[in-house]
C-alpha cells in the first residue's frame, strides 16, 4: 500500500540545504581569498608607481627609499 514517495520531499529538501550551505562556504573563502589578493595587489601597484615616478625623475633617491620604507 505504501509506495515510498513520503521521502521525496524530505530528501529533496535536505538536498537543498546542502547546496545552500556548500555555496556559503565557497562564497566564504572566495571572499577571504579574494580580500587578501587586494589588499597585495595594492601594495605592488603603489610600489610600481611609486618606482615610475623614481624613473621619471620626479623623486630623487632620498624621496624615493622614505616611500618604500614608508609601504612596507
């Protein structure tokens, strides 16, 4: 009498949750991995206009090595 359809909507609702907590732990560490290639990203793109800048003459060598201490 009983065919085994009164799991169908328990099941598929685990199944749901599943994927909802799988997408918060990739969301999660895209966003940690994400945040820490910035925050590098930022730091090179200060010291390469930093050292255009050297290049172009518009920093002497004083100017220039307080800066890049100044970064680090």
């Amino acid at each position: 009498m009983h065919d085994g359809n009164g799991w169908f909507w328990p099941m598929g609702l685990m199944m749901v949750g599943w994927l909802v907590l799988a997408v918060i732990i990739v969301a999660a560490v895209w966003l940690t991995v994400g945040t820490g290639r910035r925050a590098t990203d930022h730091g090179d793109s200060a010291r390469r206009i930093l050292a255009e800048r050297y290049a172009r003459g518009e920093l002497d060598d004083e100017e220039y090595r307080r800066r890049l201490d100044g970064l680090r």
